[in-house]
C-alpha cells in the first residue's frame, strides 16, 4: 500500500511507494521538492510502507523492507537508520507528540520503540500474532495503540511498553486506527466487510461507567468490571448512578 501525509504545517505532502523512493511535495503548487531513496528489498505488492513526519515537521520517517530511515526534511539527508532485522519488514511507523520515539510495526506480531535521536530500542510491544498494520501515539503521549492481522488492537504505556488493553470486536483484519483531539477514544477500521468494520471504544473510565450504567439495571460482577472497565475490583462509588 502506498502511503500519502501532510506535513503538520499542512505545506507539504509527503509520499512514499513501492518503487523505492519517497518524495517530498509542496502541497499547493505540486512541485516535487525533495527525492529520497527508502530501501532496496525488492518489496513486492503484497508487502506495506510506512511514513510519518516528526511533530515539527523537520523530520520524516519511512518504512520499507527491513529499512527504517529518518530524514532531514529541508535537505532530504539520511539522519537515522534503525538497525535491519532482514525477516522483519517494516510495515507502519509514528513519531510521539514530543518527538523523542519512534514506534514500528512489523510482519509477524513485532512492534517496537525507539529513540529517535540515538536509534536505540527502548522496548519491543509483545502480544499480536499477525502482522501490526497501523500504528499511533495517543495525543498526550501517555499510550501507543497499534492494530494488526489478528483481528485485535492494543493499547500500551508508552513508557514501559507494558499492555493496557487488548480490544475486540472485529471479524476480520484490524488496518487502522485514529486517537480522537481529546484521547478518549479509538476508532479502528477493518476489514469485516460490515456495517462493524469500524468500531470506537471509550478508552476513560468515566466513560465507560456511563456506558455500563446506561446498559445494565444491576451491578456489575468483578469479571464484568475487568472486561469492560478495566479495574481489577469494582467500586460502588463508581457504579452509583
């Protein structure tokens, strides 16, 4: 899949394809402004590119094959290549709202993070079994959400890596993701074929005690306050209406 993304200044557009390159665009005349040669993996088709601008714009990441690069985007000069794992193929990246990390996705149920100054790993993110297809930082940085082939998304500290959630609820592939301005919710898209191909999860507690009080005439059980509030025990200040 080739990949298409506006700078946060909305003054370029930056794009990146199965034919080894990514190129840099002024966004209002289509000039090309800047040509970057990604990776030489002989990628075919059937495999995903990823590309992500820093926050300030200075900087843009892509993903092909086993290579990730950062780039200077007023020189179009390499600043950073994370080390090639040839078995893993880079399939989706994303800058942290500071700037700092660099989160992947992979083939296989591998994701990652880096620094993204130093090119050393901080973490790996441990739990898909298919390939992670999409991946975000949640707007104040605190959470990753990645999405893969296993038909799930998961939520991360993006501290530690540690998993906070694992949602349910597609039939079929998960292939993207978006944070709602505020972070409380994640909206997914897959590839059920139906009406709940795309699905949004309250990701507050607040929220979710709202939506079990509105759905519900009874308390919840301990199991039900796990599943579906994400708390170990339930409280009843919290479940008083």
């Amino acid at each position: 899949m080739d990949r298409v993304v506006f700078s946060p200044d909305g003054s370029r557009l930056a794009t990146i394809s199965h034919d080894h390159k990514a190129v840099l665009w002024d966004a209002a005349s289509g000039q090309m402004l800047i040509y970057m040669h990604v990776y030489d993996d002989g990628i075919t088709e059937a495999n995903d590119v990823g590309l992500a601008f820093s926050p300030d714009g200075s900087r843009l990441a892509t993903a092909g094959g086993s290579s990730i690069k950062i780039w200077d985007t007023l020189t179009g000069k390499e600043i950073l290549a994370l080390p090639r794992v040839e078995e893993l193929f880079a399939y989706t990246v994303a800058f942290s709202p500071d700037g700092k990390q660099l989160a992947v996705g992979y083939r296989f149920g591998s994701a990652s993070v880096w620094n993204a100054a130093t090119g050393e790993k901080l973490f790996d993110l441990a739990g898909h079994t298919g390939s992670v297809n999409a991946i975000a930082y949640s707007p104040d940085g605190t959470r990753i959400a990645t999405t893969s082939v296993d038909g799930t998304a998961r939520l991360w500290d993006a501290a530690t890596g540690v998993e906070q959630l694992t949602l349910t609820g597609h039939t079929g592939q998960v292939t993207g993701l978006a944070f709602s301005p505020d972070g409380a919710r994640l909206a997914t898209g897959g590839s059920d074929g139906t009406v709940g191909a795309v699905r949004v999860y309250a990701l507050r507690l607040e929220d979710l005690v709202k939506i079990a009080q509105s759905r519900v005439t009874r308390s919840l059980t301990t199991a039900e306050c796990q599943k579906y509030l994400h708390v170990e025990e339930c409280s009843a200040r919290l479940l008083d209406n």
